[in-house]
C-alpha cells in the first residue's frame, strides 16, 4: 500500500485538500425542540449549503458529504421520501449558484438505484457542473464502503491481480486527492460504513455539534486542527 504522493498536513502547516463529512444529529437536533424529524433534515439541508458555501474560501479541493447510506432504506418509507425531497429541491434551488461559483459534483455510491425523476436531476447536476475546476463537492448516495470495495474488488480481479493499487484505482474515489481529514457530528464516534479504505491514514475528528448547528466556522476549526497534526503513515 503506498503512502498518498502529496500528502497534507503535518509539521509543515499543510491544509487539508480533502474532507469528509458524517453529518450525523439531525434528528436528535429535532426531537431536542419537540419537531418532527422531517424539520431536523430541513435544517440539515441548510448546514449542507452554509458549508458548500464555506468551503471555497477555505480553499477545499473536495468536500465529500454522506447524505445517503446503504443503510439508510431501512428507515420509515416517509422518512425517505421526506430525504429524496430535499435532495431534488437543493439541486433545484442551488445547482445554478453552485455552478456560478465554480463547484463541480461528483456522486459516489449507487445513485442509479434511486428513482428515476431524481436520477434524471442528479445527471443533469453532473452534467452541467462536469468542466468546473473549483471546490469538488462528493455527495455519497446510496453509498456504503463495502459495498464500494467489492465493487472495486471485483472490477480489478477482472482486469488482473488484486493490490491496494489496483483496487484504488477502481474506487468511487479514485479521481479524487486522498482524504485527509474525516468528520462526524452529533457525539458520534464511528465510521458508519463510510471511506473505509480512503480513511486509513486520514485524520478524524470528533464534534458533539449536531449537523443542523454545524457551519462553516466548525469546519475552519476541525481544518485548522488538522493542520497542527503531525501524519507519519506507519513511519517515524
Ligand atoms: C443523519 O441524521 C442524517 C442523515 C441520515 C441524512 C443526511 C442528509 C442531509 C443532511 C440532507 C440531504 C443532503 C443533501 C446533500 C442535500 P439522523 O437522522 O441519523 O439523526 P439522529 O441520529 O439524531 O436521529
């Protein structure tokens, strides 16, 4: 397994280029003040675009948020409707500023699994964002990491021998710079599934904010703390 090439972070001040967010606590954030949980994503939605915001100017290449899990269909019927309404509504409401402002989307997990009405917007999302050269934002959608590894596992053994290397390669990621900094919110203190093999030498950090308070200030922090850590991958 090789090291990441250009790796961020350390003693020198490097600032993190990738992040990763669990944006966990939604619907404690609303069962807090009596709301159904439904008004909990609503403001998870607005988190998500306060820091899409954020992110640019802290100078993100990738921003890479967990919306949706493999796990996540096991959840009420109405629960998911209420999720795939919000997302359908975000890219209607802001794919054009994000657009303006540079952002290129990227979907990893299994997105063509949802309905067709929201597959259609999410390429046409793709599509209209594909040449941007700003700030990446990866949205995982029906993502779950062994999910991604087999599929990666089995795309490389029918090419040829399985390495780290080759299994990398066919990641959802794999256009993408290494994650360096992974975040969960709400008290939680586990992967959940997500960037399990991207995460290997990333840095976590922990936050007890749930995700509808999380802004752009939090994630300068979790940044600014990354940049003091010192990455030795295994060496001294
Ligand atoms: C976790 O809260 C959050 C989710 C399962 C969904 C995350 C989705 C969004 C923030 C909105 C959609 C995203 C985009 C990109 C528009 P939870 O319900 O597990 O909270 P709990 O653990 O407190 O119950």
């Amino acid at each position: 397994m090789t090291v990441p090439a250009v790796a961020s972070g350390g003693p020198e001040g490097g600032r993190a280029r990738h992040v990763a967010i669990i944006m966990d606590g939604n619907g404690r954030w609303a069962k807090k003040r009596h709301l159904p949980r439904a008004v909990g994503h609503q403001r998870g939605v607005e988190a998500v675009r306060k820091v899409v915001r954020g992110a640019e100017g802290l100078g993100l290449e990738v921003l890479t948020l967990y919306a949706f899990s493999t796990e996540n269909w096991r959840r009420p019927e109405e629960e998911i409707s209420d999720l795939m309404g919000l997302m359908k509504r975000f890219i209607l409401s802001d794919l054009e500023e994000m657009a303006e402002n540079n952002i290129r989307l990227k979907i990893i997990g299994d997105y063509k699994a949802f309905a067709p009405d929201v597959v259609e917007l999410i390429d046409n999302a793709l599509a209209h964002t594909a040449s941007n050269t700003g700030t990446t934002i990866a949205v995982a959608l029906n993502y779950g990491s062994m999910d991604e590894i087999a599929r990666a596992a089995s795309k490389a053994a029918s090419e040829g021998p399985i390495t780290p290397e080759t299994i990398a390669a066919h990641l959802d990621t794999a256009d993408l710079p290494p994650l360096d900094l992974l975040i969960r919110t709400s008290g939680e203190e586990r992967l959940s599934n997500f960037l399990l093999w991207q995460a290997a030498y990333a840095e976590l950090w922990f936050t007890d904010v749930l995700w509808p308070d999380f802004t752009a200030e939090h994630l300068k922090q979790a940044m600014d703390a990354f940049a003091t850590r010192e990455r030795r991958y295994g060496g001294r």
